[in-house]
C-alpha cells in the first residue's frame, strides 16, 4: 500500500469521528459538567442568615426587620447590643460555624477590626490624662534611641487622628504583594513586630500636608509607640489602662494562632469563602488579632454614655475628616439623620463592626458581623430610626 493511500484510509469519512475519539470528547464533557457540579455543591455559597436566635428576641425581630427585604442574604452570624436608659440588651442572630457552639450568644466572639482604633484613641487619652505622655509630643521623643526618620517628627494626636502623613498601608513591594494575593487567597495580610512596624514607618516617611488621610501604619507605629514608651507589650498595656477597668473580660488581643478564642465565630468572605483569621503583634493597635463580644463593647459604650469609661476625652470631635465628619483621638463624629453619633467602624477579612453612640439621646448600638458585608446600615438604623 502506497502513502498515499494508508493516508486516505486513514481519513474518517467526512462529518464522522472515530468511536474512540468520541468517547474520549464525551468523557471530557461529562468530567466538566461532574466539576460543575461538585463545585455549585461542595463550593463556597453566599451565605444567609439562619432563623436561630438567643438572647432579647425583641431586638433580634427588630434586625431581622431590618432585613427582611434582602431575606438576610450576605450575612450569616450577627450579634447586637443596644444601650439605653442605662440597660443593655444584647441578641444573637444566625450560625456561629463552630459545630461545637453553632448558635450566636452574648459569649460569641468576633474579629472587630479597625474599632481596635478607639481603644488605641481611649488609651492614649487615658495615658495623656496621667501625664505619662503629651498629645503633641513628637513620636520620635516618646521612644529615643529608636529610628523613625521623618516619620518621628509626626505628634502623638497626628497619628490617633489620622493626620501624621504616614501612607494607609506598608509601601515595601513585598508587604503590597501579601495584601494584593490575600485579597484571592482569603490569607492574612498583615504580619511582623512592633519593631518592624517602626522600620517601616521610619521608611515609609509622611508624604502629607497634615489633613486627614487613613493610616493603618500610622496607628500600628502609635501603638507599637506607647508600648515601648510603657516598657510592656500593647496588650497588657491596653487590658491593664483599659479593657480591665471596664470588665471588658471577653476582649482578647492574639499574637498567634494558638491563642485564637473560644468561643469564637469563623469569619468568611461574601462568597462564603472561608477566611484566615488577622493575627500580627506589630499591628494590634489598628485593630488586627482583636476579638471582643457585642456584650463587652457594649458596656465600653455604656461607660462612655455615663462619663466612667478611661481617656473619655478621646471621643470628642477636634479635626475635620471628610465631609461634615470630625475625628477625635480614633474616634470619629458625624450627622446622621439629624443626630450627632459618634462611632468608628471595623472590617477584616471575614468580619465587619460597628459601634455608635447618640449622647444626646443617651443610646448606643453595637453590631457584630461574621462576613464581609458591611454592618453599619443596621447600627445606624438602630441607633437613629425606629429600628422597625
């Protein structure tokens, strides 16, 4: 047989495969359409808010109220506190993700992010109250013999109000690549020492012209600052000035996995998409490794409403930042519906916070959240509208 010819035998006839061709073409279908399938049963799902319920129902039919036209989608575990007339009431809502302890309760500990700030404002002001430090001392002079660069001429009330010039976040490429591959992998993108926060910052130098601009780094090198000045870790300095005189006893601050809280409700991303916790020393301050309850930060709020809670100067409103909002040391003041709240808010990988307060009005709501969906709608709803 010539080539040409074994070539023309072996030509299928036009419009026909080989059987063995289309079996391995269907074998190939079939394993994308079982992968699809596995994935839509096995993958991540947004998640919802479950019907369990704890604590004062009363309250937990109000937020659920609140979002009834969304039917809870984005939200799996929510935990409420409302102070007022001086009583606090406190409600669970959804699944903790802890087969051990699966329902929300007032024991229930959450990630509560950048509200970390207002301890951190609350302890500097508690500090400058004793006369240990100045708010308009230069950081540089709080720790001497620690380099900060330029960064050390920026003062104490600088940096707790976010006017220091320091950049949000490290400007290193490497600590910018962790946080961009986080944002995929659902890691944490914070890590290092106080220490390697002060060589960052003294690295990064300020690049402003003293207006407001957001700075994590800027809280992390306050708060890295008045630990070392203090001549004690940040959180035996923030438990010790703050969280204890408070009986704020559920609010932990972590340095390590192995430290994690129990109980404690696992954060995940909107997706449903499980995420790691935040746990770095250096970053406490700003909030990262800070877990606390909705029963705790409801009794920091309690204590501010009555005029007890530590460096209650911190609260009120000195700088401008943004729009009609002012800002304190940390602590943040703005009109919402026609009422002055102050507050500040928190968000971690899988968590979101917030806590408000109507001094006027004598209330105050904390709202705790297990995903990344923002929690501030119901706070603000709780705290100024009928909450219905």
């Amino acid at each position: 047989m010539s080539s040409a010819a074994s070539k023309t035998a072996a030509q299928p006839p036009t419009g026909r495969r080989p059987p063995g061709r289309r079996l391995l073409i269907g074998a190939v279908a079939l394993s994308i359409l079982v992968g699809a399938a596995a994935t839509a049963v096995l993958g991540p799902r947004p998640p919802r808010l479950g019907e369990a319920t704890t604590g004062d129902r009363q309250l937990a039919e109000q937020v659920r109220g609140l979002l009834r036209d969304r039917e809870g989608t984005g939200y799996r575990a929510l935990s409420v506190a409302v102070v007022e007339n001086g009583q606090l009431r406190v409600a669970g809502l959804g699944e903790s993700g802890d087969r051990d302890r699966p329902t929300v309760d007032e024991r229930s500990r959450f990630e509560i992010g950048s509200i970390g700030k207002a301890l951190t404002g609350l302890l500097l002001a508690e500090m400058a109250e004793a006369g240990e430090v100045d708010l308009d001392q230069r950081v540089g002079d709080l720790v001497p013999g620690t380099p900060l660069g330029s960064a050390g001429d920026a003062t104490l009330a600088e940096l707790a109000s976010h006017r220091s010039g320091l950049p949000r976040l490290s400007p290193r490429p490497m600590d910018l690549l962790r946080a961009s591959a986080t944002s995929f992998t659902g890691g944490d993108p914070y890590h290092g020492s106080p220490q390697q926060v002060m060589d960052i910052a003294a690295g990064a130098g300020p690049d402003g012209d003293g207006s407001y601009a957001y700075s994590n780094l800027g809280y992390a090198t306050l708060g890295s600052a008045l630990a070392a000045h203090a001549g004690i870790p940040y959180r035996d300095l923030l438990r010790e000035r703050v969280l204890a005189p408070l009986s704020m006893t559920d609010t932990v601050v972590v340095h390590g996995t192995d430290e994690l809280p129990d109980p404690r409700v696992s954060g995940i991303a909107r997706s449903g998409r499980g995420q790691d916790p935040w746990i770095a020393e250096g970053y406490a301050p700003l909030g990262v490794g800070i877990w606390s309850t909705s029963t705790d930060l409801g009794r920091l709020a309690a204590a501010i409403l009555d005029g007890t809670a530590p460096g209650l100067a911190a609260i009120e409103p000195q700088w401008p930042a943004g729009g009609d909002t002012r800002i304190g040391l940390g602590w943040l003041t703005s009109e919402i519906d026609g009422r002055t709240v102050t507050w500040h808010n928190g968000g971690t990988g899988g968590f979101r916070s917030w806590l408000g307060i109507d001094r006027a009005a004598g209330r105050a709501v904390v709202v705790l959240g297990a995903t990344t969906l923002d929690v501030d709608p119901i706070g603000e709803r709780l705290l100024v509208g009928d909450g219905s």
